[in-house]
C-alpha cells in the first residue's frame, strides 16, 4: 500500500462571486462527506436541481475512494479535515456548528451526504419573504431494496417505502446572518439555535436514505464500524453494526416495518422553480 498523508483542515481559496452576468449564489450547501462516491452525485445533482444558483462544499473526512474527484468533477468546492483515520462525531460536529459562518450567502444548508431535503429556492424566499430564519423538517427514513452494494440498479429518488423518522427533525436549512449559533449535539439530532430565530410554519421533508438496500448498508456499518473500532468507540449505541447478521437483521426489520411514503421524485415535482 502506498504512504497514507495525513491532511490538516484545509479550504480552497475559491469564493462563490458573480461573474460575466452569471447569478451570484443564492445558498450555500455544506455536505459531511467519508466514503460517500455512490451517493455524492446523487445528493449533490439533487440540491443543484432545487437551488441553480447555489455554492456547494463537500466536507471530507479522509475518504479514500473517489468521493473527492467525483466531487470536484461536479464543481464542489472541497473543505478537508482530519481525525487520524478514526471516526468522530466530536470533529463532525464541530465542523457542522463552525464551517457555515465563513459562507458568502445569507442562507446555507449544512447536511450529511445521506440527508436529502426537499426544497428549492423559490421555497426559501418565500419563507424569507414571512421574516423566516430556520427551516424545519419532517424526516423519513428511507428504505430501498437494492440487491447490489453500490445500490447501482434502482432509482434513490423513486423509493417510495419508509418510516417517519422524528428523532432526525433536524434544522439544516438556515440564514447565518440571522442565525448567530445552531448548537449543534452529537449527530446534529439536536440543535438550539440563538439570534433571530423564527421558524417555518411548514415542515419540509427531509429523506434519509441510509437503508438502500442490505448488501449497500452492509457495506456501510463495516466501514464505520472499523473507523470505530480505532478509536475504541464500542459504546452500546453501535453493538448492532458488529456482525453481518445484526446489520442484516436491522435492515429486514426496518424493510419489515416500512410504510407508503411519497418519494423524492414525486416531493422534488411538488416544488416548482421560478
């Protein structure tokens, strides 16, 4: 194996501005990203579709597939920080509650690669237009019956099966000139924002899609289980990602469990651009 560099917390030097008649951004999407090479272009092409005029910046933490080329190739600006090669929520979640202040837009989105919320532009104007600082969300969590690990033979956009997922009601939509602090928890569940905060009368829906198929979320709790496992992060609340039979008992018990919910294309068709 070739020589692992370890990255310090890096920032292209590219700010969004208007150039030759082109519309300056109106949002900026900050999207946590490790390993994310099968969803990114979905999650990124979808926010692209709701906001045109949008600056996207993809937050990797030591991926070591593709995620950082394919999101390059798609115009993301990349924002790279290390935690040794472990996972931690600690250095997530200071990322999510810091990196949305140095934006050049009023309003930004900060998400993980997996959180797709369904609402463009026009949406977020007129929100603004009610004196609207904080979006809120309704959250589903999406399941998909892949039977690949790269989840390559369905359309993400067009599950339509799910369960309401409360807990995951995150605020990620917000303006940061209004908003002086999100207050972030661990997994960003929880917020308690400060400064002029109103919310929006209306939840908008957020999908999860973490469950795309067995094979694909296999895939996906052995890589953070490892990660994990680096830093002796063996706590009770990830017992259930240590063996393939658990992992595969999770996901049949959540496809078990799983109800009609509009899907994405259908929310995304529901939410017209100007």
């Amino acid at each position: 194996m070739g020589q692992t560099r370890k990255r310090k917390q890096t920032r292209s030097r590219r700010r969004p501005k208007q150039r030759g008649g082109q519309q300056a951004p109106f949002i900026t999407i900050y999207l946590m990203c490790f390993n994310e090479e099968v969803l990114l272009p979905f999650t990124v092409n979808h926010y692209k579709k709701q906001f045109p005029s949008s600056h996207i910046v993809v937050c990797d933490n030591e991926s070591i597939d593709n995620s950082v080329q394919i999101a390059k190739s798609l115009g993301c600006e990349i924002y790279s920080f290390s935690t040794g090669g472990q996972f931690s929520e600690e250095a997530l979640t200071k990322v999510r509650n810091t990196i949305w202040k140095s934006a050049q837009t009023d309003w930004v989105l900060v998400a993980d690669m997996d959180e797709v919320l369904c609402i463009n532009e026009k949406q977020v104007r007129a929100e603004q237009a009610k004196g609207v600082t904080v979006i809120r969300s309704e959250a589903y969590d999406m399941i998909g019956e892949s039977k690949t690990a790269r989840a390559n033979n369905i359309d993400i956009s067009a599950i339509a099966k799910g369960t309401r997922l409360k807990s995951y009601d995150k605020l990620l939509c917000f303006n940061r000139t209004q908003v002086q602090e999100m207050n972030y928890s661990l997994g960003s569940h929880e917020s308690n924002p400060t400064g002029t905060v109103k919310m929006s009368e209306k939840p908008y829906r957020l999908y999860h899609f973490k469950y795309l198929g067995e094979q694909y979320y296999m895939g996906l709790a052995k890589g953070y289980t490892q990660r994990r496992a680096k830093a002796g992060q063996f706590q009770e609340l990830f017992i259930e990602d240590l063996t393939d039979e658990k992992i595969a008992a999770k996901y049949k018990e959540k496809l078990a469990n799983a109800a009609p919910v509009v899907p994405l294309k259908s929310c995304a068709e529901e939410t017209p651009q100007t």
